[in-house]
C-alpha cells in the first residue's frame, strides 16, 4: 500500500508520516512515499492511501480527481472538531493528533479491503467485455452478471430480506444493504444503471461507499448520496444514465430516511394496508448533472410488520408500469415478500421465450421489519 502526505508544511509531513510507519514492521506492505505540495507535485494517481492536513482547502475536488482510486484522510489537529470536509464527504476518513496507535490500526482495517476494490473495478471491467462477446449466450450472460450481485444477504437482525434479479439486454443494477459495526443502523442501496457498460464503474463507486457507511455509527444519508454522485461523475460517459436509491434506517427509533433519484422506486406497505410509491426527490443522474439545490431526504416512521420494496425501472417497465405493478401488489399485499417477488418474476418472463431475456435488466430488494422488533424511542 502506497502512502502519501499532501500539505504545506513539509517538516510536519516527514514527521507524521515517520510515526505512522513506526507503527508498521517492515513486512506489512507500507510504502511511505515523501511529502508533497499540491501546488507543485505532478499529476499521480498511484497512491492508495492520501492524509491531507486539515489547514488545506478548496484542493479537495482536484485531488479526487488526481486520486481517483485512492482513499483521502482528513488529518485533525484538534480530537474534538470535526473538519468541514469531512463532514460533507469530500473526504473518506478522519484521524485526529496525537496519534495513537489503536486508532492507525482501526483505519488500517477499515481500508485493508481497498486493494480488493480496486481489483473488483478491473474484474468487473473484464466482465462487462465478456457479456459483449456472450450477449447471444443467454446462460452465460445471465451467470455473468448474476456473479456481481449478492446472491443472497446474511441474517439481518429484526428485518426479513428477500431479492429478485433477472438479466436484461442492457442495464447496470446494483443493490446492497450494510449494518453499522456498531449495529445502530441499516443502510440500503439500489442503482439502476442505464448499460451493462456501466455496471462496472457503479459497482466499485457502491462497493466503496458501502464499505464506509457499513463502519460508521450514522450519517446523513444525503451526505452519502451527494459523495457517490461525486464519485459518478468521474466514471460516467455522455450517453450513461444511473437511478439510485439509498436509505438508512435507525435501529433505535425505526426511521427510514430515504433519497429516490431516477424511475427506480421505493415502495412502502403498512403492515397489513396496501402499497404506495414514496416520493421521488429528482431525474436520474448523467454527466454534468447537478443533484436538485432543495433536496431532501424523505423520511417514514416504521412499525413491525411494514414493508419496503425497492425496485428498478426495468422491472416496473416488464409489468407494464406503476399502475399495474400497484396492483398486482393489491392482489399479493397479505403473501409473504417471497411469494410477492416470485410472483413478478413469473409475470415479467411469462411473455418470453426460454431464450429471451427481457429488455433491461430488473431488481427488486424487499425488507419487512419483524413482529418482534421494539420501538426503542420516538
């Protein structure tokens, strides 16, 4: 791993940078490479790893692009502030001085994942190259792009989960969920990417920024939303296009609180009364496109037994539209979220050949909060 310190004050670089490697042995694969000046250091994207003193300001934007794929840590001066960049989520990661040794080794473990990353965003490149030379394969080509999707989530204390995916002909969907480390919340994520050719990119922005926001005690899910369409649009193209949902429910008082950007959609059912879109908060996201000035995070209050459903357009489209997926949930609202997604999936491959896959490639994530789960506070 490849380490840098990018500040003014070179003498306080060679000496964080000297105390951090002290706590390494020379095994572990630490690179330190010597301070340098943004202003004077030549274009670099080699380094996995990036400190930057909290002095530095307005260089964030330059050195994310510089640093495409390398990680960015806030270094604080001050234990008790936490810097502006960090807090909007310009930056990854925050260590605050003096060093201590179990807060280097706490990062170090948080980011020992990068390198797979990384390798994730390769693979998946070499996938996408694949399904073009498959595309007429449609066994292959549905286990391809099968392979990059979890097939099936862990045990989620307190919530069912249940998932449906079915190859398309084009699209990019990705989908997740990841609990804090502490337990405290659930963060969701649905992309619903507009090519196959996209699928790659999307996946290693996601990837990234749920290894995050799986580790961190609460963040503003807007924050994340702004950060991965940062990161977007240094992968995209002209012609790309990416719906995405992403939400975060508190353990402690079961509030969902939800960002909708594109046709995917949340879809919401008190428990026992039927379904109903959640706000959508804006268009999808393209190259150049700014995220909407009064944005918003939607907010629902859960009870036990609710259910959500997040589903991208390709399958809304397969059904026929809203309306006509609305009521098919009016018709299975009582049936367990298995027997719901099955029932689309059957709907949505009725009319097509053994060898015909449909138009775009369809998701749907559906949770149900459990009977037993208590309200902890309001």
């Amino acid at each position: 791993m490849k380490i840098a310190f990018e500040g003014m004050d070179r003498k306080f670089g060679l000496q964080f940078l000297s105390q951090l490697k002290s706590f390494f042995r020379d095994d572990d694969g630490i690179q330190i490479l010597d301070p340098f000046d943004a202003s004077s250091h030549s274009l670099n994207s080699q380094c996995d790893l990036v400190f930057l003193s909290d002095q530095k300001g307005g260089e964030i934007s330059t050195l994310r692009e510089r640093y495409s794929q390398a990680v960015l840590v806030v270094v604080s001066a001050d234990g008790n502030q936490v810097p502006d960049a960090f807090q909007s989520g310009e930056v990854d990661e925050l260590l605050s001085l003096p060093l201590r040794p179990a807060d280097v080794f706490a990062l170090f473990r948080r980011l020992k994942s990068h390198s797979e990353i990384r390798h994730l965003a390769e693979s998946q490149g070499k996938l996408h190259a694949a399904l073009e030379r498959l595309e007429s394969d449609v066994n292959i080509a549905e286990q391809l792009q099968k392979a990059v999707l979890p097939i099936r989530f862990p045990e989620i204390r307190g919530f069912k989960v249940r998932q449906r995916y079915l190859a398309g002909l084009r699209g990019g969907d990705w989908f997740d969920i990841a609990e804090t480390r502490d337990g405290s919340a659930l963060h969701i994520v649905l992309s619903d990417g507009s090519s196959s050719g996209l699928s790659s990119s999307v996946g290693a922005a996601l990837t990234r920024v749920a290894m995050r926001v799986s580790l961190e005690t609460s963040r503003d899910p807007l924050l994340t939303v702004r950060a991965l369409h940062s990161e977007l649009q240094s992968v995209m193209g002209e012609k790309h296009r990416v719906g995405l949902l992403y939400g975060v429910i508190s353990r402690a008082d079961l509030k969902l609180r939800y960002v909708s950007l594109g046709q995917a959609r949340w879809l919401y059912q008190v428990a026992g009364g039927g379904f109903e879109f959640l706000k959508s908060h804006g268009e999808l996201i393209r190259k150049g496109s700014e995220l909407p000035s009064d944005l918003q995070a939607g907010e629902v209050d859960l009870s036990p037994q609710d259910r959500l459903i997040l589903v991208s357009d390709g399958f809304l489209e397969g059904l026929g539209g809203e309306d006509v997926a609305l009521q098919s949930l009016e018709e299975w609202k009582t049936r367990s979220l298995e027997d719901v997604l099955n029932d689309w999936a059957w709907k949505l491959r009725r009319g097509l050949s053994d060898e015909e896959l449909p138009p775009q490639e369809c998701s749907a994530l559906g949770l149900e909060v459990d009977s037993r789960v208590i309200r902890l506070a309001r």
